[in-house]
C-alpha cells in the first residue's frame, strides 16, 4: 500500500462445527512494527491499518489466546492517480494526485483510447488490486479494453478483448486477490475472466441471472461474495464466489425504486444501495453466507438522500458514505453508524449532473465527475468526513460517467 493510505483487513473465524464469522469487530489486532503501519482495535475502526513509513510490517489478530497467521503489510513511496471514463469520446482521462489533493493532467495527451470514438462508449473503470492493471468495459462496442499502469499512473493500451456471450457491459469489479474479472451486462448476466500474466483476460465464463439490467457490482473484501444491482426489478442480486471465481446464486433482497449503484463497506459488513428514483439509500448487513439482511425490521430500510442519488460511496476506514444524487448537483454526506446505519450531517454542491465519485486510497480526498459539464470537482475530507471543496474544476473528456482512483 502506498505511504499515507489505509486499508481494511477482515478477520474471519473458523469453529469447531465448521462455521464461520466475520469477527473483524471482536478481536485485537497488531502490528509487529507501528513505524511503518497501525492498526486500529477501536470500535468503529476495527481492523483498520494506517501507513506512516515505508518497509514492512506484520499484521495478525488475536481473540482468546488464539493468534492468526501473520500476513505481511508493505508500504511504499507512491503516486495517486484518477482516471474518468468519458462516453462521449471514448476515451479515458489520467491525471495525477498533487500536494493538497489537487489534481494535474497527466503529461500529452493526457487521455487514452478505449476503442472506436463512435461506438465504443466506455461504461466502467476496474483497477486490479496490485495497481498494475486497469479494465474498461466498452457499453456499445461489446468489448473490454486493457491497460498496464506505468511510473505515474499513465495508462498504456494492452489491447481489447470481445465480449463473450454478454453484451452491454455497464459495470466491472475486480476480486481482491486480483485473479478474476466480474463484468455485469445490460442483457441480464454477469462475464468472469481470469487474469492472467501480464494483466491479459482469458477463460471467460458468462452466467445467466434473472436480472435485465445489472448497472452495478461489488465484491465483498473476503472475496466470497458478490452483489449485483438489478436496475429493471428493484433488486439486489446475492452470489457466493467459489473455486475458480465461479458464481453461485444465493437469492436476492428488494431495493428502493431503481436501484443504481452499489457499496460495501470496507470492514465487509454493510452493504449499501443508491435507489435513483425513490431518492433513498437501502442498507443491509451481511450475514452467514454473505445472505443480506436489511438493518432494521420495517419493510423499507432507507435514510432520506438527495435527488436521483446515482451512486453510493464509502471511505476506505468505513467511517463515512456519500451518496452523488444527479438530480439536484449534490453530494449527502452520512455517518455510518455502529450498527451499519447512515446519519445523513450535510450537503455539499457539485458540478452539473453528477454521476460518480471516487475517494483517493489515503482518505483525505474525494472527486466527483460530472458528465453535463464535463468537469472534475475536488474536494478534502476532514476528519468529521466534511467535504470542503478545493481548487477550480478539471475538464474532462466529452461526457464522463466514471470515476476511478488508485496508487
């Protein structure tokens, strides 16, 4: 992880009948040495590591004289960066993470191709979680195009692969051990491809939901489960992830009014829905075999968001969420709670049509892309999870849609 970042680690339990618990909350967690990275057995911040200097350091968790295996936490120097997937060119902007959060255009040109200007109308930004790799899913075109990071952040085109099966990608994600890519498709199912050396996609593997429309996707910090936003049938689509990254269907939960984007919180407890035109956020918890619950009893278990809120965040220590609601320019800023639940305590302005927001690995900034002006909004995080707004709008390219950040 790069110097001045955070990252969730999850402790699950293994029992002598064979269950098992995430018990990220209850254990105690250490760091063999706090100069390079703490963690956190706080309550609200359980299992949260901070990088304060470079090397490495091992991070293991105890619970009633029973210690887990360490694994190894490295830090190193590195350099933030933010992509926008712009639909209107079929391109992809880069630019790099400043001194105070500012961003700064990547060297000429600045941009990359997706694929052909006319059709190819990039959907998503997947970013591999060693940082290496980046996948654009390309709506129109039925393609996925492949890029290499290199020193800065800049992208270098790996080519393009065809859909295979699925068509009219509108989401991606990335596993967590970096070895399978899950594409959520306009025709109702869900493309898997390994990763394999050098980035490259192969053995792809297309399965059939029940869904029409999947806008989006998210993959549990474990790696066991996956949720899939079905837009057309209000519903969240649940699936254990298996051997090889194969999917299993596991039911589904029902939403708000077309539900647009979905969030899992970093300690892999709570999950989070953007309903677009019920204007609310549905909340769940994450229960035995990655089944969701909605946090409280009442059919409806939503907080008041803004107008059309079209995605949902949260920061990397699991503190906060914000919701991106295109229909009123806002971003809600919400306090996530003990027990899962949001606390709406502000509201800030945004660009014209705001569609997605990213939060930089360190926590301390945010950006906004806005497809009607096709510009970046910038913003610091205090320590409250306030949003402040810094330096002038960066354009994009012709109507971006995603957003993306990573070391």
């Amino acid at each position: 992880m790069g110097n001045g970042a955070t990252q969730q680690f999850t402790a699950t339990g293994t029992y002598s009948n064979g269950s098992r618990a995430n018990i990220t909350g209850t254990v105690t967690w250490a760091s063999s040495d706090p100069s390079v990275a703490g963690i956190s057995s706080a309550a609200g911040s359980n299992g949260v590591a901070n990088a304060i200097g470079l090397g490495s350091t091992q991070i293991s968790a105890s619970s009633s004289g029973v210690v887990s295996a360490a694994v190894t936490l490295t830090v190193t120097a590195s350099v933030a960066y933010v992509y926008t997937a712009n639909q209107g060119d079929a391109t992809v902007s880069e630019y790099a993470i400043g001194v105070g959060g500012t961003l700064s255009a990547m060297p000429p040109p600045g941009s990359v191709s997706t694929g052909n200007s006319a059709t190819a109308t990039p959907s998503a930004i997947a970013i591999d979680p060693t940082g290496h790799y980046v996948y654009v899913p390309n709506q129109n075109e039925d393609s996925i195009s492949l890029y290499d990071v290199g020193t800065g952040g800049a992208l270098t085109s790996l080519g393009r692969v065809s859909m295979v099966a699925g068509s009219n990608p509108l989401a991606a994600a990335v596993d967590p051990s970096g070895h399978y890519l899950y594409v959520g498709n306009f025709n109702g199912t869900i493309s898997i491809y390994s990763i394999g050396g050098g980035g490259a996609l192969t053995s792809p593997v297309t399965v059939q939901t029940t869904a029409f429309q999947l806008s989006s996707i998210a993959i549990d910090p474990t790696g066991r489960y996956l949720y899939a936003v079905d837009t057309s049938d209000d519903l969240l689509m649940q699936y254990q992830v298996g051997a090889g990254g194969a999917l299993t269907p596991n039911g589904s939960v029902a939403t708000g009014s077309f539900p647009f984007s979905v969030a899992i919180d970093p300690s892999g407890r709570f999950v989070y829905v953007a309903d677009y035109l019920s204007n609310e956020i549905s909340q769940y918890s994450i229960g035995s075999g990655g089944t969701l619950t909605p946090l409280t009893p009442n059919a409806t278990v939503t907080v008041a968001s803004g107008s059309n809120p079209q995605a949902i965040v949260t920061d990397p220590a699991g503190h906060h969420a914000y919701g991106v609601n295109v229909g009123d320019n806002t971003i809600s800023e919400f306090l996530i709670g003990a027990d899962g639940s949001l606390a709406l305590f502000g509201t800030v302005a945004a660009g014209q049509g705001p569609s997605s927001m990213t939060i930089e690995p360190s926590g301390h900034y945010a950006y906004v892309v806005n497809s009607y002006d096709s510009t970046v909004w910038q913003y610091t995080i205090d320590a409250a999870g306030a949003l402040t707004q810094i330096g002038s709008p960066i354009d994009t390219g012709g109507y971006p849609t995603v957003i993306a950040s990573g070391y």
